[in-house]
C-alpha cells in the first residue's frame, strides 16, 4: 500500500488493547476474540478507530513471538474487516523488526508502531537508517513511536522531515521532546498523520492533526471516539472540557498506583474489569489493581457518567 492509502486507515482513535491472560499467565486468545467483539461493537470501526496490538499497555513486550504472532492472527480474523489492525514491535535492531513486521503483514495487520531501536544507542544516521530499511522491505504502514523519556529514544522534527521519502512511514506518534514545542510538527501534516500521545486531542485537531491515543479506550470507546468526533466537527472547546473531566483524573489514579506497581498493562486491565470485561492479571512482576485502589478507581469511573455495572 502506498502512504496515502495508509494515512487513510492509520487514523481517528487508536486504541491500544489489553491482552488477556489466565491465572496461570498463560495468554487467553478466546477471551481476546470476545473483546475484540465487544470493541468493535462499541465503535472501534473503521473510519473511527484502529485496534492496536500488543503495545507496552498490552504488555507486547512481555510476550513471546508465538503469543505475539498468534495474538494478532486471533484479533485480525475476529474483526473480519470490520476494523483495522495494527501490532507492535518494541526496541528491536533492525533485522528482527523486519522480520517481525513480514510476519504482521502475512497475518493481516495494515501497519505497525515501531519504537526506535534504543539498545542500539542510535544516531541520528542510525535512525534514519532503521526506518528507512523497514520502510523498503514492507508494504505495510509504519506508526513511528517518539518514545522520547528513552534513552536513546527521542527523534525530533527536523528528523522526521529526512523521513518523508520513506514510502511506509505514514505516522507519528507524537509527544515533544525536550527542546521542541508541540506545535513543532505540524509542518508535516500533509506528508505523515500526526497522532498525539500528550493528552492533547482537541490542540492535535486544531492544527491538523489526525488521531490520538490514550489509556481507557479499550474499557469505554464510545466516550474516546465521541472526544474525537467533536475534534473533527470543530468543537475543541467542548472536547477539551470533556477530555479534561476524566483523562486529567484518571491519569491522577493511573500514576497512584504505578508507584506501587509497575507496567501501564495492570492499570488498563483495572479499567477493563471495573467495565465488565475482565482480562486477567498482568505478568509478573505487575501485580493487578489492589481492592482499595479498584474501589476508587470505580468511583471515579461512576462519576465520569461511564456505565460500569453493578456487581
């Protein structure tokens, strides 16, 4: 596919999906075909939304390349067309993401968010490198993840601009790094989609933006792809005001309890739970939501106007 194809579906919310594992850790695949259903039913569609795979808030990096592969195979036949999918490939040199990225597409994803490959502690050369040779062995799109608070993992605008000729690159994940403004990489909105990945919906609109991601979509979609509908009717105001009544506060108790555990995969499955749609624990060394921070976390879900059901 060529990069504007690819910017026609790599767009609108991406949610980023937790993976379901049984008391045992072992990944529970039917139960992630049940929530496949059960997002694509409360609006994770195409023209909407993407489900994305196997990031770090569906703990990829824990996985292994069977469940990985396998994970993807599972999500892309449950959607059957009727939502996009993409996976992810974290931290990886080259050749293994490239590998990685062949087996995505054999499997039906239509893109992929790649981090930069930081063990390698890269230039800026060696990034270019990294993007421009995944981008010449696949067909499919390429999500470039600015993990920035990485070492070794910031890429900044002036760098994304070298990107313009590599054909798959067709978006940015976007938070700025230290010395940029946000605003910064709007210059390049016509070339890649930029989705934002600083709480910042409504200003990614207003500048031409394309997308978002955050925690919470997985647990309540409709509230995420109507913040985005507003966006893309003009309503920035209204989006932001909405936004900021429960993103600001959720984050509050996301990062509470990410000092006494670790891993964005336990807190997301909090959500999940309190929503009905259980996934079981994160792997070790996360441990899920205690009792008392889920009470809370429910409250706030309750006050939010989301319906979390009774016990």
């Amino acid at each position: 596919m060529n990069r504007d194809k690819l910017r026609s579906l790599i767009t609108g919310v991406i949610a980023t999906v937790p993976t379901p594992f049984d008391e045992s850790y072992r990944v529970d695949y039917g139960r992630m075909a049940e929530a496949t259903n059960h997002w694509v039913e409360n609006g994770v569609v195409n023209g909407k939304a993407v489900i994305k795979v196997a990031a770090a808030m569906g703990e990829g990096p824990q996985l292994s390349e069977n469940e990985w592969s396998k994970l993807i195979k599972t999500v892309v036949e449950t959607t059957a067309g009727r939502a996009q999918v993409m996976a992810a490939i974290h931290y990886k040199d080259t050749v293994r993401t490239i590998e990685d990225a062949k087996i995505a597409t054999d499997l039906g994803a239509i893109g992929l968010q790649i981090s930069p490959p930081i063990f390698n502690q890269p230039s800026e050369a060696d990034m270019l490198r990294h993007f421009s040779m995944i981008s010449d062995a696949i067909d499919i799109g390429i999500l470039v993840y600015n993990t920035h608070w990485m070492p070794g993992g910031a890429i900044y605008p002036d760098t994304f601009r070298k990107m313009s000729d590599f054909e798959q690159v067709a978006a940015i994940k976007w938070s700025p790094p230290s010395g940029t403004e946000y605003e910064d990489i709007f210059e390049l909105k016509d070339t890649f989609n930029i989705i934002d990945n600083a709480d910042r919906p409504a200003d990614c609109g207003r500048l031409g933006g394309h997308g978002f991601v955050s925690d919470g979509i997985a647990a309540y979609p409709p509230f995420y792809v109507g913040t985005w509908d507003m966006v893309l009717e003009g309503r920035y105001e209204e989006a932001e005001a909405q936004w900021d009544a429960v993103v600001r506060p959720l984050r509050v108790l996301a990062h509470k309890w990410a000092r006494i555990s670790g891993g964005e995969g336990s807190f997301e499955k909090a959500l999940q739970e309190n929503m009905g749609i259980p996934m079981g624990p994160p792997r070790p060394p996360s441990i899920p939501v205690d009792a008392e921070n889920m009470k809370e976390l429910k409250q706030a879900m309750i006050g939010w106007g989301w319906p979390v059901p009774n016990p």
